[in-house]
C-alpha cells in the first residue's frame, strides 16, 4: 500500500488538482445565478476578524485575497502541494507540503479550511485527524465540496459515450459505466460522515445552481479538466479521446436542438466544531457557563408579566366568587321585554278610539 508521501501519487494528485481548479473557474463563469461562492462560504464562517486561518489546498490565493480585504487583521497561513500554485499566491507565510503532513505545532489555528481539496488526499482520515491537530480548543474545520447528485446530465451523457465506445461484450454484461467523479471520496454526503468521527457537531450548507452553455466548447474544456483522474477508470478497450469525441457528438446535438444546455450542479459547505461558531452558546447553555443577557432579559420580562397576571386573575376570581353567593336572576332579552310592556298596556276605550269616516 503505498505512503501518504508516496512522490507518484503526490505529483499525480497535484496535476490533478491544477486541473480541477480550471474546471472549477469554468463551473464560476457559467453558473447561472451568478454567486461569490468564495464570499457565500465566508459569510457562512462569521470571521471575528482576530483569527489565525490556514487554509489547506490555497491554490493562487481567492480566499486569501477575501479575508485580507475583508479581515486584514487575520493572520492568513497557506499549504498547497502545487509549486505553481504557490508562486502566484501572495500571501507571506506559504508551506508546500502534503495534507497528511501539517507542518505545523498542535493548536495553532482557530480556523482550518481546505476547499475543494480533501477529495484529493490519499488518506482522507489522516488529514482530517491533521487538521483537528493543528486547530485550537473552540475552533472549527470549513470544508467546501460538492453533492453526490452535482451534474446528474454530464454523468448520463458520459456513461453514453462509454457504452457507445465500448466493444458489444461489455455492454451485453453491463460493464460500461461513467467513471466516478474524484469529489465523491469527499462529498456533502461522505463529508459529513467523516467530519462526525472527530467532531460533535458538523452543519452543512447547501448553494444549488444551473451551469448555462451556449457553445459546446467550454463543456469540452471542463471535461479535460477531469481526465487525471477519470480516464484511469475506463474500462481497458476504452480510449479516453474516443469517449471525447462521442461527447462532443451528443453535445453538438443537444446544443442544436436545445439551443441552451442547462446543468445541474450542488455544492456547499461543511463546519465541524466541538464547541466553536455555531456550537459555542448551545455548548455553554448546557454546561451553565453562561446564558445570554438578552435571554436573562426576557426570561425576566415573562416571568415578572406571568406574575402580574396570575396576581389580577386571583383578584378577579375572588371579587367574583364573592358576588356569587346570591347570584342575580338573569335578565331577559330586550325584546321579551317589549312584548311584556305590550301585553300588560290597557285597552283603549272607545272614547280612545279614532272617528270613523262618515
């Protein structure tokens, strides 16, 4: 079994990873509605604005390049494997290293964020154990990823063109099938289940969205961005440029017929924290470290109400039990009594009586 070091897997990986992130600038460019997904994520973290932030996997720097304008007092710490990547990043304190190895003390950041990353890591465990390690007491784990049911369409269209390509054998005996996209070792879903090994408590927050192609040439590029990764899956009578050019069939297809090719896609955001960010109050409420003042407030402000009320209903109940001892016949209707006024009136006599007409 190979290392977490292992030289050919971490340069495989890191290509990849170079490549990925041209397809993510490509998902950027077309996704309809328009979303900062690196803005959307930071408004989900709530900086303070004091913290310690390492960011694993930084790439050229987005999120720094955020947080610095946002938050300039943060102190920003970036890792990436890709040599490349780090020469156009411009933050100071840049690491290169792997993510199974944190080159850094215990507790020495409240914020760890990897994004679009820890699919990537061999032992995905190792890093996860790594980076709660190097995160202090109270802080949290942002990850960023996508769902398992992300472009349903380009996963149809890609088991297609397997099948199509493939010799009559594999397909009689269902062999052929669409690679696995690399984010499913880390998905929303598989995410969740990893972070929940190592933390108590663990949210995810979920950003749908549509890619919107009107040319068929973005979606062939985007598709090359996932060759490292997928063209090892294909069945060994498959050529990766044969599946390619069936693609390109259905999509020249779709596009004339359809004009637009519309795709789904589902990522989002997992926080994990023992007792940090959005854990921190629930935390301290159970453990009666502290209950917020504004709470305290209307806690007070119901009970001294509750009171009030409770003390005037006693009144009321006993002013009325008093004047019950002799309770008052009830009173009849208005109209009962006009018809009694009526029945009792005297009958007029015949000198009341009006003249008659001659």
């Amino acid at each position: 079994m190979k290392s977490i070091t292992d030289h050919d897997f971490l340069q495989t990986h890191s290509a990849a990873l170079d490549q990925w992130r041209v397809g993510t600038h490509i998902q950027e460019q077309f996704t309809f509605p328009e979303v900062d997904t690196v803005e959307w994520t930071m408004n989900l973290v709530d900086l303070r604005g004091d913290e310690t932030v390492l960011e694993i996997g930084c790439g050229s720097g987005l999120y720094y390049d955020y947080i610095k304008q946002a938050y300039p007092e943060v102190k920003y710490h970036g890792l990436d494997y890709s040599s490349s990547m780090l020469g156009i990043h411009a933050a100071d304190q840049l690491v290169r290293s792997n993510f199974g190895h944190l080159p850094y003390a215990d507790h020495s950041f409240d914020v760890v964020m990897a994004s679009h990353v820890l699919f990537m890591a061999w032992d995905i465990d190792l890093a996860i154990e790594e980076m709660r390690r190097v995160m202090k007491p109270g802080g949290m784990i942002v990850t960023t990823t996508s769902s398992l049911q992300t472009m349903p369409q380009f996963r149809e269209l890609f088991r297609r063109a397997v099948q199509l390509v493939s010799s009559p054998g594999v397909n009689r005996t269902g062999q052929a099938f669409a690679p696995t996209p690399a984010h499913f070792r880390y998905s929303l879903e598989s995410g969740t289940r990893y972070l929940a090994r190592y933390f108590y408590f663990v949210v995810r927050h979920d950003l749908p969205g549509v890619l919107v192609f009107d040319r068929v040439e973005p979606i062939m590029e985007y598709l090359e961005s996932t060759r490292i990764l997928q063209e090892e899956q294909l069945p060994p009578n498959v050529k990766w440029d044969q599946v390619m050019l069936n693609m390109r069939e259905q999509l020249n297809s779709l596009m004339v017929s359809l004009q637009h090719l519309m795709i789904d896609t589902l990522q989002g955001v997992l926080i994990a924290t023992d007792e940090g960010h959005f854990a921190k109050e629930f935390v301290d409420i159970r453990l009666g470290r502290f209950t917020p003042p504004n709470e305290i407030d209307e806690a007070d402000t119901v009970a001294t109400e509750a009171i009030k009320m409770t003390e005037h209903e006693l009144s009321v109940a006993t002013e009325a039990s008093l004047k019950r001892e002799e309770p008052e016949p009830p009173q009849e209707p208005a109209d009962a009594l006009d018809d009694s006024a009526v029945a009792h009136q005297v009958p007029p006599s015949e000198d009341d009586a009006p003249p008659s007409n001659p």
